[in-house]
C-alpha cells in the first residue's frame, strides 16, 4: 500500500492578490483526491513555514507575490 504525500500550498499575497488563485488551490486539491497521490493543505498564513511544521509536508508549492513574511529566524 503506497501512503499518500502531504502536499502543503502556500496562497499568501503581499499587496495584489491574484484571481486565479481559488481556482488554483480547487485544482490542486483536486489533483490530489482523483489521483490519489498526496493530500493538500492550502493556507494564505506564513506561520506555517518555519523548521518544525515544513517537516511534516513532502513537499511545498508556492502560489504567491510579493514578499513572503519569512526570515532565517524561522530555520535553525
């Protein structure tokens, strides 16, 4: 039995936020269940990215602008 990968996508957007991006987020989501390959867990919150949580996803997709709210602070 294969487990499935956690796939975590970040939506944040500093200044203009882009339309497309429910769509992106139904997508991706959507990839996930019909292929049955990863789970998704789409949030707009950077709090996330930091040394302890990015551990527990496969993989990280970036859908945003701007600059995002993160520092070396948030990885020892």
């Amino acid at each position: 039995m294969r487990l499935k990968k956690k796939l975590l996508m970040i939506t944040h957007s500093a200044g203009f936020k882009h339309d497309y991006l429910p769509t992106a987020k139904k997508v991706v989501k959507s990839l996930g269940e019909q292929l049955g390959f990863f789970d998704v867990l789409a949030i707009e919150d950077c709090a996330v990215l930091n040394e302890e949580e990015v551990r527990k996803f496969d993989t990280i997709l970036f859908a945003t602008s701007g600059e995002l709210p993160i520092s070396d602070k948030n990885f020892t």
